[in-house]
C-alpha cells in the first residue's frame, strides 16, 4: 500500500508516493500562526526597539541615548537614511515591513527624499531594474532611489579597513557614506553563519568580493555551523565587520514555515539578534533520535529554490540526519540553473566530488567555488539525487545524479531491494535545524 506526500517545490508543491510500510517520518519546523496582523506587528516593534546603539552616546558623551533619541538628533540635521534590503534569493516580506519603517522614519523627522534603497546582493548576480519590482513595494519603488549592489565593482566600494580577524572591510559606497544605515530582513537558520539577520544583511549583502572570500572561508572551520551564533567565528567576524560599518538600526523578521510573519525585532542589530534567536531555535529545532538511512528533503520552494546556490543549503542540512552511506534526494526546481557563473564555470572542469575537494583545498578559498564544496562534501558522504527542472546533462555537469521525479528517484536509491530503510522528509529544509539527539 502506498502513502503520499507533499513538499515545496518551486511557486507550488509536488506530490510523491512511498511504500506504506516504510518507517517514515516528517522533519519539518513547529506549525506556528502567523502574526495577526503583520503590519501591525511590524508598527509595534519600530515603536518598542530593542537595546540601545553602539555606536552614538549622547552628545556629551555619557552613557548611551535611546535609539529613537539618537535617530531623532540625526533627523534634525536633515540626514542621510540608506536601508539594506535582501535580494530576490531571499523571502524577506518587504510589503510589510518596508512601508511601516519608511512611516517610522518620517515620524522621527527624516525626509523621504533623503531615504535610499541599497539591494543587498552579496555575491550574487546583480538585480536588473525589471526585476525591482519582484521584491520592493511600489509605493517604495515611486517614492525613493533604489540602487543594486555589485559586489565586483570597485568603484563603487569603499575601504574602512579590517576586522582582528584579518578580513578587509569593503563597502557599498552608498551605504557606507550614508549618515544613518539601516538593515532589514529575516532572521532565519544559516547553515554557517549559525543565523541570518541583524547586521548580516549589509556586512556581507553590502561587502565587496574580497570582504565575502575571507569571511566566507571561516565556514571551513567545524565550529562555524547551523544554529550557533555566541562561539561561531564567521558569525563573530560578521559582527565585528557590522561594527566597522556603522549600523544604526536593524528590523527582522521571524517567519514560520509558510513564510509568514510571526514576530518583528527592531532596534539595535545584536540586541535584535539576542531576542530573535531564542524564538527561532524554539520554533525550527529539531531532534532526531538516529540518522535515517534516506531523507527526501526540499528547500521550501520559491526562492529558497531559485537556483542551486541556495538550494545547496537544504542538502546541507539534510546530510546532518542522513547516515553516512545513506541517500539524499534533493528536490529543487532550480529555475535559474546554477545561480553562479563562477561556481558553474569552476565545477565543470572537475570529474568527481572528490577531486572538487581537493581542488578547493589546494587552491584556497573562493565564493562561486566553495559552493560546489559544500555539495561534493555531503556527496561524499551520501549518494545525491537531483529532482530539478535542470535538463539531465546540466545537473551531470555539477556531478550529481539527475531524475525526473521523487518517485524516480526513490526507485533509483532503492532499486528492488526489500531491505527495511528508514526515511525522513523535510519539507522546509533551509529553515530547519535538526540536531542528532545522541551527537
């Protein structure tokens, strides 16, 4: 008898069937409701900010003035605002909170011309204006100046220096000449970084090529990993490089599995951070007891699926619960291939995983590079399948097996063996957290 089931995939879902008998399991975050009323939820945080700012002090110098203060005595000497947004790979709700930090803004005394929209890309492809419109509300859109990062141009960065850690702190000019620096997005699992959000958004989203390569190579060592934020050293450098920037104010987000908003943070980025994370971890942790000897695993559709450069982080976080040896299927759309040029251009002159490994090794650290691996690493320790919109020969090309369905792919990961296996699926994958109980 069989069962069915149903995840992500891409702007819908798709169905698969397994075998009933088959011990099985769902992976996924605890079911919360979202926010009643997001806007009001989003109102409710500008206006009840957390901590106060590193970075000012009252005029005199004693002691540190509230964050509405602060920004207020900036406003009145008719300041700058540019404000970091998440690019397209990310399901940040800019329709809700955008609008209410604008009005929060002009309360405070800022003047909407003086209000600029930085799209924070990191090291992914730049947005064209036809596409702005897919991530930014129009009142935004009509309202304001909206610019794109290029982490690749140099023109258009600007040095403040580095970190103790030795990463060169390279900027967004815009963003960095500003007078006040605002970051908004989700705070949400990162498979090394510990967490998404607080100063994430600029200090990386808003960093130049270089600033990304060295931050990013701190994910080689074993204590940068999903859900540590306090003793994880990309995280720290992350924070250190927000500190050299400057970050006034940060609004995040918390969103459930269906990427609602159910709680708002604002204020001070770290004192954000420090209240989001426990609600996160009580929302997205899970334990499981064993590894399964196969997961079936999705990223959470659109645009946790876009290409595989995000996709890669479901299987990340599936290889935690997959026994070694075991099977991953990894079901993503991918609509936008690879996602990265580098990445795709520096994975097709290799002809194993394994030799992916030691390349990279060999030749050091490089955004695009490293994310093919962090795929050819799990695949070394299970067999990855593919179910993607990619033709056959594509996904080859990134050295994982293709097919055209889960189905298909279970009967590939299974062949007729009548051997018992225990499976997990994880419909939400890039916003779970599983921990092995026995680790």
């Amino acid at each position: 008898m069989k069962k069915s089931y149903e995840i992500p995939y891409g702007s819908s879902t798709t169905l698969f069937t397994l075998p009933g008998e088959l011990p099985t399991e769902i992976i996924a975050p605890r079911v919360v409701p979202a926010a009643a009323d997001p806007v009001a939820e989003v109102v409710r945080a500008l206006h009840s900010p957390c901590g106060n700012p590193p970075y000012g002090g009252t005029p005199n110098g004693s002691g540190a003035e509230p964050i509405a203060a602060q920004l207020r005595r900036l406003a009145a000497v008719d300041a700058t605002v540019a404000v970091a947004v998440n690019d397209k790979t990310r399901p940040v709700p800019h329709g809700h909170l955008l609008p209410p930090l604008v009005a929060y803004l002009e309360e405070l005394g800022f003047r909407k011309e003086k209000i600029v929209f930085v799209i924070a890309t990191g090291a992914h492809p730049v947005m064209t204006v036809d596409e702005y419109p897919s991530i930014l509300p129009a009142e935004i859109l009509r309202n304001h100046r909206v610019e794109c990062h290029d982490s690749h141009d140099p023109a258009r960065l600007v040095s403040l220096g580095s970190t103790i850690r030795g990463t060169p702190a390279f900027f967004n000019r815009t963003y960095a000449e500003a007078d006040v620096r605002v970051v908004v997005g989700n705070i949400e699992p990162h498979q090394f970084m510990g967490y998404s959000g607080g100063v994430k958004s600029a200090a990386i989203g808003l960093a130049g090529t270089q600033t990304i390569n060295v931050n990013h190579a701190r994910m080689l060592n074993p204590a940068a990993r999903l859900g540590s934020y306090s003793d994880n050293p990309a995280r720290a450098d992350v924070e250190e490089l927000g500190r050299i920037l400057g970050i006034h104010f940060a609004l995040n987000a918390v969103l459930n599995d269906h990427k609602q908003i159910v709680n708002a943070f604002a204020g001070d980025p770290v004192a954000v951070m420090e209240a989001g994370i426990p609600l996160v971890r009580e929302n997205f942790e899970v334990s499981i007891p064993v590894p399964f000897d196969l997961v079936i695993v999705s990223p959470g559709g659109h645009p946790k699926d876009i290409n595989l450069y995000q996709a890669q982080k479901a299987l990340a976080h599936a290889s935690i619960i997959t026994r070694d040896g075991g099977t991953i299927i990894l079901a993503a759309s991918c609509p936008e291939g690879s996602g990265s040029g580098s990445y795709e251009k520096w994975v097709h002159d290799r002809h194993s995983n394994q030799e992916v490994v030691d390349q990279f090794r060999a030749e050091g650290f490089r955004v695009g590079p490293h994310k093919a691996f962090q795929i050819a690493r799990d695949a070394l320790k299970a067999r990855v399948i593919l179910v993607s919109d990619m033709a056959d020969e594509i996904v080859r090309g990134f050295l994982l097996e293709p097919a055209g369905s889960v189905e298909e792919a279970f009967e590939m990961a299974t062949g007729h063996s009548d051997k018992p296996l225990s499976i997990g699926i994880m419909p939400y994958a890039n916003a779970t957290i599983p921990r092995l109980s026995g680790a």
